[in-house]
C-alpha cells in the first residue's frame, strides 16, 4: 500500500477536505487504477479527471490520427496536431496536467484481444467507446475479469450513466442485447460540451467506486437529456435471461 507523500497532501487537499473523503479515500485512489476506452469527447475528461484526482495508475486505449472532425470535442487533442496519432497527445496532455501518475497509452481501439491484456491488470473499466462493437468487448471483458465498468453513452444532446458490477447488477447487454435499429453508427451528432459534461459524471462515478466515497449507480441508470435540462434515475434489473451475463452470479 503506498502512502500519501506531503506534496500529495497539498496537490490534492481541496478534495481531501471533502466531507467523507479524508486522506483514506486519497489514499486508496493513490493505490488504484483505471481502463479508460476511447479518450475522445467523453473518455478524455474521464481520464485527465481520474489523473487530476491523484489516481495511481491509467490504461487509455485510443488508436488512430486526429482529424479535423475531432476537434469540437477531444479536448485532449491540439489543432496543431491534425494527421498525427491521437495516442500520443492524449499522453501528453494528462502528464502535462498531472505527471506523477502510471500512464500507459496503447495506441489501439479496444477488442478482446487487447483488453485480455490490459482488462485484468486494473481495477476498473471506463466504457467511452463510440461503437457498440467496441462497447461488447468491453463488456464482455468486464464480465470475463470480474471488474466493474463505468457505462457512459451519448448521442446528440442525450446521455446515459450507469456502473456495472459483474455477478452484482446488470451488465449492457441486459440494458442492450442489439445494436438499436435507430442507431445511425458511429458519426452521430455531438456537442463537445455535452460529452464534456458525461464524461465528468462517469469520473465521479469512477472514484465513487474505486475509494467508497459516496454512493455509486449501481442496479440504478441516470438518463440525461441537456437540450431541457431533464434529468431521470430509473431501476436498472438484471436480465435473467441476458446471453452475457445469465451465467455469472
Ligand atoms: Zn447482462
């Protein structure tokens, strides 16, 4: 277990004297870690959020080069850096913020493959991906290695949030077996400032998870809609007869 250093205690004291937080929740953020998939619109603040908060140790999965298209939202990213890999400026901006953290960057999508690697090594799951394809994967791998995963989702000014713990609550495929008809793919409408703001809420609910500190959704899917403001927390069963996660208790 590492301890908290002095310059720990002074980075890091306006969340310290959160009430219920206290040096024991910073302490076990310092000893935990995190997957986040995708660091775009929405796992970008997930993950410099996580790094602004003093967690121990990031696996960001995020392959290809930036494009223009990217740029209303990846807030990592940098207009300068267009053409080039999005890993390695996703790597550069979190350790600029905060570099006294274990960040590993894979320049990679996640798959099964990947995430059979990197899924086990961590403590929990952050599922930021813009397909279903990807988001299968993760899930399935969170339910193969028994970690909870954060689920955030978005699409035009709409989002959800919901935590996912294997054998304990449902698992996407219970909230999703298919891909909706209606979904239009991958090239869906977003304002920056939407997956801005999940993204901000999916590193609570992380944090929540990882130190204790406060009450996660767990069995619970918060459902978003930013264009009126409405905002609705709805029960979130099992599914008994779910094809991922029927087996799992
Ligand atoms: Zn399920």
């Amino acid at each position: 277990m590492l301890e908290l250093e002095e310059l720990d205690r002074r980075k890091y004291l306006r969340q310290i004297t959160l009430p219920g937080f206290g040096e024991e929740a910073q302490r076990k953020l310092k000893n935990a870690s995190a997957l986040v998939a995708r660091a775009g619109g929405l796992g970008g603040p997930v993950a410099l959020y996580l790094a602004a908060a003093g967690i121990g140790r990031l696996v960001i999965l995020h392959g290809g080069n930036l494009t223009w298209t990217n740029l209303n939202r990846q807030i990592l990213q940098a207009q300068d850096w267009v053409g080039k890999p999005r890993a390695d400026k996703i790597r550069e901006s979190i350790l600029r913020l905060n570099h006294d953290i274990d960040l590993t960057v894979v320049p990679e999508d996640p798959d099964d493959r990947n995430l059979d690697t990197w899924a086990p090594t961590v403590d929990i799951l952050c599922d930021c991906p813009p397909t279903y394809e990807e988001r299968f994967a993760m899930n399935r791998a969170s339910l193969r290695h028994r970690k909870p995963m954060v689920e955030a989702g978005m699409s035009d000014m709409e989002g959800i949030l919901t935590v996912f713990v294997p054998g304990q609550t449902a698992c996407l495929e219970c909230l999703c077996p298919e891909v909706p008809p209606e979904w239009s793919g991958s090239k869906f409408p977003v304002l920056g400032a939407v997956s801005g703001a999940l993204g901000c809420l999916a590193a609570i609910e992380a944090i929540k998870v990882l130190t204790g500190f406060g009450e996660p959704l767990t069995g619970e899917l918060l459902t978003m809609d930013t264009l009126r403001h409405t905002y609705r927390k709805l029960k979130l069963p099992r599914d008994p007869h779910c094809r991922a996660c029927s087996g799992i208790g």
